[in-house]
C-alpha cells in the first residue's frame, strides 16, 4: 500500500491534517510580516575624516589619500564601488562593501575598533576622526513632524522627548532618532579694540571662563567622629553671572567685569541646516522597527501614541506624519492581494470554461489548499510578504492548478477503462508521480538559478524563485494527497457518455479542434516552410527588441511621493539656499494634490526608502519631500514641476526626482573620466558636457566636482615673524573673532549651553573688519591690526575633489527629458564622446543605469544558460533520447518572439523584471513540448509509426496545451492590467509568450519529430522507461 492509498483510506485523518494545514495557512496570510520591498543588505558606509581650516586639495592630499590606501587594504572592500568627496576642512569616502558580505555590522565594528585603537593612519596634526557612519543605510518606517510656529525649538524638543517617550514603550520599535534641533547658545561678543582699550585680550577672556566655570576635586575635611566632602563649584547658572564675571583690572587698578567689555546674549546657534514641515518650523523624529514584526501592525500602535500625545500638546502644535511605510506598505500589499485573488477568480473560469465540471470542481477545490500550504511554508521559511513574494505567487498561480487538473483527468480516464473509484482514485495519482515530479521539476529548475544573482539586485529578486518553487512544490503534494480524495468523493463515473453540458463546453474546442487539424496537415506536408518560418520568428524577435521596444532596467517606484533637489553654487550661505528653496516651496504649498511636504535646507531626508541615499549636509543644498494623493498625481505633478523649477531657482540647479527601483543611482546618465590633472579633468568635463547637452532628451547636466568657489588667503609678512606672531595664533585670533568659538559650557539641568566668543556683529561683515581686527604680539604684548603683518589674497578653490577607486575621477551627470529613457540618451552620446582625442593616463567610462545594467544582466545571462542546462538534462533523465530533449528545448528560442511581442503590444519596457520573464519562460513553455513527445511516445508504443503518432499527439493533446497556455496567461492578466511599471513587462512576457509557444509547440513539433526521428530511433523509443510516460497537463 502506498502513500496515496493509505491517505485515502484514512480519509479521516488526511482530512484532519489538511484543515490543519490550512488554518495554519490562513494564520500565516494574517500574520506574516509584511514590507513594501525585500530586505536588502545595505553595504555602504560612510568614513568622515575633518581637517579644520585646509582646502579641498590639502585635505585630499594629507588626509584623502592616507584614508583611501589604507580602507583598500581591507579585502572586504570593494574598491572600483568606493569613492570619495574631498572638499574645504573635510573628506567622505563612500565605502562598498563585497557583495560576499553578509553581515556589514561586524565589518564597520571592525574597521571603528582598528581606528580607534591601531592608529595607523599618519594624519597631520590637527585632523579630527576618521569617524565610521554605518547608520547610514538604515530606513526609517515612520517620518514624523512636530510643527508649531508659535513654539520656540527648545518647546518642540521638549514635546519631540515627550512623543519619543511614549514611542519607545512600543515592543517593536528600534531606533528613535531626532533631527532638526537648533541648539541655544550664550555669545560674548565685542571688537578688538574696545578690549584693547581696557587691556584685556582674548585668550585672558577664555582662560577666565574655562578655568571658573568648571568643577574641580577639592576632598574632604575630617573631624574626630566624621568626615565631610568638600565641594568649590564655579559652575554659571545665567547670563548675568557670566556677565559679572571679573577678567582683568584697568591700569588704574579698576576691575574689569566680562559685561564691561562684551555684550552677553542667547541666542541660538548659526543653523548650518533648517526643517520645517508644510510650511512650519519644525523638528523631526524617525522611528525604525525591530526586524520580523509586522509593520502594518507596527505602523497602528505608533498611531495610537500620536494620538495620546497630540491631547498633551497645546492647540498650535502639530504632529504629522510625512513618511509613513505601514500604510504604503499596507496600501501595495492590498492591492497586490486583490491582483492575486481576481488572478486565482480567473483561473477558476478559466478551467470551468474549458473542463468538463466535474474535473474542473475538482481541480478548483485544490487551488486554496495549495496556496493555504504554499503561505504556511513561506511563514515556516521566514519569507515575508512584498511585492516580490506575491508577484511570484500571481505568476505561479496559473501553474499550480496544473497537475491537480492532470490527476483528476486521469481518474476519469480509469473510470472510462471500467477500473472501480477506489483503485481509480489512488492509481489517478501514483500512476503519473514520476511525470508530474519531473514536469514540476522542469518548472522549478528554470526559476531557482535565479538565486545565484549576487548584490542587492539579487537579494531583491531571491523571492521570486524561492516562492514559485514553494508554490509548485505544494502544488505536487495537494495533488497527490488531497486530489484522490476529492475525486473519489464527487466524481462517481466516467465519461462515456458525453452529456449537453459537455457538448456545451467542448464547443469553443471543437471549433479550434477543427482550424487546428488542418493547420496542422499543412504543416506536415510543408516542413521546410514550418521550420523555416518559425526560425523566421526568432529574427523577428530580436529586430523588435532592437527596434521596436525600448530599455530601461529599473522603473520609477510606484510610489505618491517624490522630492525635489536644489543645488546651489558652492560656498552659498543657508539663507541663500532657504530663500531658493522656498520660492519652489510656495508652488508646492499651493497645489491641492499636495497632502503634505516637509522643506531641508542644509541636509537632507532620512533614509525613507531602500535605495534612496540621503546627500552629506552642506548649506548650498536643500530638498523638498512631497506626498500627494496619488502614484498617478505624482507623475503629473512632478512633470509639472519639472518645467517650473528652473524659472524659480535660476541661480541654482534644481531636479525634480521620483523614487525608484533597484540599485541607487546618483543620474541615471553618468560619464566618469578618469586622470590625474584637476585642470585636464575639468577641460574633458566640460567638453562632454557640452555634448549631452546639446543631445536632445538630456536634462540638468552638470559635473561632480561642482563650481569652483572664491576664497581668502591671509599671508604673513616678515613683520609678523619679527613679532613672534605665528600661523596657528593666527588662525585661532580669526577663528574666535568672525567664526566664534565655544570656550566653556553652561548646564541647565543636562542641557548644555554653550559660551561662544566672538567679534560683535558690526566688527566682521568685510574683508576691511578682518584686517582690522587686533591681535596681540607675544614679543611685545601689543595690540596691533592684522592689516600691519598679513595681506590678503583672493583665491579660487576647487568645490570639491572626487576619487573613484582611489583615483580622480570627474562624472558628468545628466537627467532626462520625460520622452527619452537614459538608455536612449547614451546611445545618442556615445559616438561623438569618442571622438574626443584623450591626453595619455585619461580615459572614459560610463556609469549610472548602463555600469547596473550591465552589471547584472552578465549575471542573469549566465543564470539563463544555468536554467537551459537543468532543464536539458531533466529532459535528457526523463526520455533518455537526445533528439527528443533537442526538440523540446529548441521550443525555447521559439517562444521568443511571443515574449518581445507581449513587451511591444504593452508598450512595455525590456528591463530587469521582463528578462526575469524570460528566464521563468524557459521553464513554462518546455511543458507544452513534453506533452506532445511525451503523448507520441505513448501511442507508437502502442503500434502507430512515427508521422501518423506526431499528427495524433498533436491532436489528442490540443486541449491541454490550450488549457496550460490560457491558465498561465490568464493568471498573470492582472498583473498586465494594472499597468505596473515594475511587473507588468513580467507579465507581458510570460502572457504572450506562453500563447505563442503554445502555437509554435502544437505545429512546430510534430513536424520536427516527423523530419528527425528516423525509423532507426523507433525500436529505441518503444522500449522505453515506464518512468518516462505520459504527462498530463
């Protein structure tokens, strides 16, 4: 007694397990956790080292090229990934890891540990980190406001902790982080001369400050029955006791308090960023999530927080939210969900429509059990919910009512043949477990090889291949369990008599039976024509991918938010920037398809979304997050926006930027050139781009070194060195006087305020404040202007120096125009970009969209050859005959022109999701062709001769083929109508591609068998394997 046997006669049990299954099942789609996108390993850090006071070439020179040598010594390092940004005082070095990588975390520990400890970098003095940012891939699941501009900053912080309180009583919460503080500060402010006047210099004022303000072990004073602490605390409490504070006496013996000489004031600190949130002053406070929780779920106890803390909160302070992935996440799972149901409602008619009601019940009844089993394994197997893992399953569905539909046919079969329900039942499914394992086998094969794709492109496809392969895998043992039972139980006889009913449904069949039949003897009777023609349709094939159809790897995200970027000249001050930004801001503002926006002037958005890449704080650049009230109203919107914002901001660069899919790309459009000379660089920089912008379809073409920037050199003359004034006091009198210092630190409880020293207001606007500044000669202890022992000198500055792969590097970036995909663009360019006579050691490469594409595809090339070589052997394992495995595969190339067809009639573009199609296609199209070989082999087995047994296969099996295309076909049709960017080229391909194959399968191959087997192969294929029999469809 085998295994379907025993589980029908325990019918009881079997039952029992499979409501078990179920409900575990059903549990599983309750309660897995969900997210919008895979979880992808972010490799990329970032190495912030800081050199006060040093240029953007001294800073590459001492500190850039030390840093960059010595991050390359480590093998986990991916170098031609990593590049760096020199610019004035500091250097980051964008880090990429190997894609080898699995845990970054014990890399970046590593790497803080030895430069923490070893010290092996030989820094010039003064050099501040290096300091390792690995947070920096780390997205955020809610971005929440907290907006008042009644509220001063130190009131919004004080709400900001009382919400961030409340949040981090949630179990599943990770990380809170606050942005956007602007910090009090106490400056002492005066002019030079005025201290001069009374005797007093700067560096007096600070040792004063430090050495009072501070708290110092004073011990104990002992008695003969105890002993006492002793406390002397100088700590500043106000303004006024700082101000009373004595720092000298006049030559008359008078004292001098701080208030005589200086003016003390809070005030806040020179923001070097600004937030506000629709409009108002803002702070922000973002909230990650502990992995494995569901963020649905997640996303309503932080609403629930919200909402008790908004009623402790005064009526003029808001808190939004302006990011919010639980409700996108819910938002796209729903809809994925709905796909997928009306996907399995389709395949149910489908198989209704085309099956005897009987088989097509049965069949029906199989599809929930096999999803049921199919979400519990996902669950078991830690396979969250998201767009990937529910695309597989709307792309698999057609397949998996595949072989519940071959057992209950065979059932019928049996029946036909006189055998009792009881053996039909069990023999329905044992008969056919090796044909059907290796039919799913074949499937399964075509998919897997998708795994081997390395990176975060891989990682975000490796659901898809590991679901199908669950789904078909559950899709086997319904079949094979559950799918003899219910035959048993509702099919009580045969077809012997063909009822209306039947008559009924087989009529759209017969109709085809007929046109086909003779299709079919015209084919047979002209093969060369047939085969001729039907290689015709592979050239065909590949003139529609080249001139019919257009590229793009990624899509934009099916997202309603977007930013809008702007770029200032470098060295522009953040009001500059605040005032560009908010002329862009108050179009935004007005629009009604806005729902809500948050302005950053000076930084950047949090990590919000897994491949966007927040921008290193700089005052001359800004960002404006924007959500609307659709994914359709984002399009519009930011095509709008696209037109206005260069007439808002002329003296800028502004872009407009929707989200998108896969690896994160700087431009879509990038040509690095490579060398050694500045000079040279940005000679060949502007020579290309020159070229993409004269190029129809480019858009916002600019250079990665950005604009060069005025700046001031302060010479000594010998006069200083007579008087002993050297660079560094120089440097740190000018500091003090126009950047300010902190010198000391006051505490109001633990919030610390800062005493800040420098030159009043009205002492340093002009270069004339500068050279009249006073500074003191440590020879003579006289004050005297700077004007007498330095000179001034204008100097332009590079903005900023980028290396790639520890070289120069200068990438000319562009955007384009809505009507030109960035593949079009470079294609454009490239001929007259090589025409460019390069000086020795320069070259050119190309980066943004083509270095990804070009990347991966190699990859996925090499995954399609993996799948055609499975598939081949299984093939070869099943029939043991090479000119039969060379049939079926050579139904693959076939099936190409269906695929670029589906691509072209939807309009559609050739990406990363439609060469997926192609490699899924590979494995679903080979079953139309094991059908019939397999069906030809059954009836010369039987006594038919070769020509007459091809036509007859192809015949008899006519309505399993159609059925297996259309299940297929009408599985993904959801997928195709909503018009997703990102599946719907998937879908296309596999759609058409399936109904094409199925053509080219049903009149190709009967004619290929006829024309290669010879009578010679005959006696080889009738004595067969048994194992190698008819597999149903």
């Amino acid at each position: 007694m085998n295994f379907v046997e025993k589980s029908l006669k325990y019918k009881q049990v079997t039952l029992s397990v499979l409501f078990l299954v179920f409900l575990v099942g059903v549990n599983s789609l309750l309660n897995m956790p969900r997210r919008e996108d895979p979880r992808i390993t972010i490799r990329q850090g970032l190495v912030i080292a800081y050199f006060p006071g040093a240029n953007a070439a001294q800073v590459e020179d001492q500190v850039t090229k030390k840093l960059e040598q010595y991050l390359f010594q480590f093998e986990e390092v991916r170098k031609d990934k990593t590049y760096s940004t020199t610019q004035d005082g500091m250097v980051v070095v964008n880090v990429e890891l190997e894609e080898s990588i699995k845990t970054p975390d014990v890399f970046w520990s590593k790497l803080r540990h030895q430069l923490l400890v070893g010290k092996s970098i030989d820094f010039p003095q003064g050099v501040k980190g290096p300091i390792v940012n690995s947070d920096f891939g780390d997205t955020e699941a809610l971005v929440i406001g907290i907006e008042s501009d009644n509220a001063s900053y130190v009131q919004l912080k004080e709400y900001a902790q009382k919400l961030e309180d409340h949040l981090r009583t949630i179990k599943a919460a990770s990380k809170i982080k606050r942005i956007g503080e602007q910090k009090e500060q106490i400056t002492v402010t005066s002019n030079s001369e005025k201290l001069s006047q009374y005797g007093i210099n700067v560096q007096q004022v600070i040792r004063v400050l430090q050495s009072q303000n501070t708290i110092s072990p004073t011990g104990d004073i002992k008695t003969s029955s105890s002993k006492a602490p002793l406390y002397t605390s100088g700590y500043y409490n106000t303004e006024n006791e700082i101000a009373n504070q004595i720092v000298g006496t006049t030559k008359t013996g008078a004292t001098v308090r701080l208030g005589d000489v200086a003016t003390i004031k809070r005030i806040y600190t020179e923001p070097t960023s600004n937030i506000t949130v629709n409009g108002h002053k803002a702070l922000i406070l973002t909230v990650q999530m502990l992995e494995g929780n569901n963020i649905v779920k997640f996303g309503e106890e932080v609403e629930r927080k919200i909402d008790e803390v908004r009623q402790l909160l005064p009526g003029n302070v808001h808190i939004s939210t302006i990011v919010n992935q639980p409700v996108l996440v819910d938002e796209n799972i729903s809809h994925f969900i709905r796909e997928f149901f009306l996907a399995i409602v389709s395949v149910v008619i489908v198989v209704i429509l085309l099956l005897p009601l009987r088989i097509a019940m049965v069949a029906a009844m199989a599809i929930p059990m096999t999803i049921a089993v199919t979400f519990a394994l996902m669950h078991f197997l830690g396979i969250e919910l998201h767009q990937v893992s529910l695309a597989a399953l709307i792309v698999v569905l057609g397949m998996v009512v595949d072989d519940a539909i071959v057992i209950a046919d065979n059932y019928v079969e049996l029946l036909d043949e006189g055998i009792d329900r009881w053996t039909a039942a069990w023999r329905s499914a044992s008969d056919l477990v090796i044909p059907v394992l290796a039919a799913t086998i074949t499937i399964i094969a075509s998919f897997m090889p998708m795994v081997l794709i390395t990176g975060a492109v891989g990682e975000f496809i490796a659901a898809l291949p590991i679901t199908v392969a669950i789904a078909l895998a559950s899709s086997f043992i319904v079949a094979m369990v559950l799918t003899p039972l219910l035959c048993y139980t509702f099919i009580k006889k045969g077809l012997h008599n063909p009822d209306n009913a039947k008559k009924k449904k087989g009529s759209l069949l017969d109709g085809m039976q007929n046109g086909y039949n003779k299709a079919l003897e015209w084919c047979v009777k002209h093969p060369v024509l047939t085969v001729g023609g039907t290689l015709i349709t592979v050239l065909l094939a590949g003139l529609l991918y080249t001139k019919g159809i257009k590229q793009k790897f990624f899509p934009a995200a099916e997202r309603n938010q977007f930013v809008v970027e702007l770029w200032m000249p470098t060295g522009t001050k953040l009001e500059k920037t605040q005032q560009a930004i908010r002329r862009i801001e108050e179009v935004v503002k007005k629009d009604k398809r806005v729902t809500s926006y948050a302005t950053f002037a000076g930084t950047s958005a949090p990590r919000f979304y897994y491949n966007y890449s927040p921008e290193v704080p700089v005052t001359n650049y800004a960002q404006i997050l924007i959500n609307t009230t659709s994914e359709k109203t984002t399009e519009e919107l930011s095509e709008e926006l696209s037109r206005k914002v260069n007439m808002l901001s002329p003296e800028g660069t502004p872009q407009v930027k929707l989200m998108q899919q896969g690896s994160t790309l700087k431009a879509p459009v990038e040509v690095r050139i490579t060398g050694d000379d500045i000079n040279r660089l940005k000679q060949i920089g502007a020579q290309v781009q020159q070229i993409i912008q004269q190029t129809p379809g480019s858009a916002i073409v600019r250079s990665d070194f950005r604009e060069d920037y005025y700046g001031i050199g302060i010479q000594l003359k010998d006069e200083a060195n007579r008087l002993g004034f050297a660079t560094s006091s120089i440097a740190q009198s000018v500091y003090i006087g126009f950047s300010g210092a902190p010198v000391s630190t006051m505490y109001e409880g633990n919030n610390p305020v800062d005493i800040v020293l420098q030159l009043d207001e009205e002492n340093r606007r002009s270069f004339d404040d500068l050279l009249n500044l006073y500074v003191e000669s440590p020879v003579t202890g006289a004050h005297i202007p700077l004007r007498q022992i330095a000179t001034l000198k204008p100097e332009w500055q590079t903005g900023r120096i980028m290396h790639r792969n520890g070289v120069r590097t200068l990438t000319v970036q562009s955007e384009t125009t809505p009507d030109v995909l960035p593949a079009e663009l470079l294609t454009r360019i490239q001929p007259d970009i090589a025409k460019l006579s390069l000086p020795p050691g320069y070259h050119i490469e190309y980066g943004g969209e083509q270095a990804n594409k070009e990347e991966t595809f190699s990859q996925m090339i090499v995954v399609l050859l993996i799948s055609l070589v499975l598939i081949f052997f299984i093939l070869l394992f099943q029939f043991r005959n090479l000119k039969e495995a060379a049939i079926i595969m050579l139904t693959i190339p076939l099936s190409l022109f269906g695929a670029m067809l589906g691509l072209f009639i939807t309009h559609n573009n050739f990406g990363f999701t439609a060469f997926v199609g192609l490699i899924s296609l590979s494995g679903i199209v080979v079953r139309n062709a094991i059908i019939l070989v397999d069906h030809t082999n059954e009836l010369m087995r039987h006594g038919m001769d070769i020509r007459t047994a091809s036509i007859e296969s192809g015949k008899r099996r006519l309505r399993p083929i159609f059925l297996t295309a259309m299940a297929a076909a009408i599985g993904v049709l959801p997928m195709i109508i909503s018009g997703s960017p990102m599946w719907s080229p998937l879908a296309s391909v596999i759609a058409v591609g399936v109904i094409w194959s199925m053509i080219v399968a049903l009149l190709t191959v009967p004619v290929l068998y006829i024309v290669w087997i010879k009578p010679a192969d005959k006696k080889d294929i009738v004595i067969k394997s048994k194992t190698a029999q008819h597999v149903h469809q």
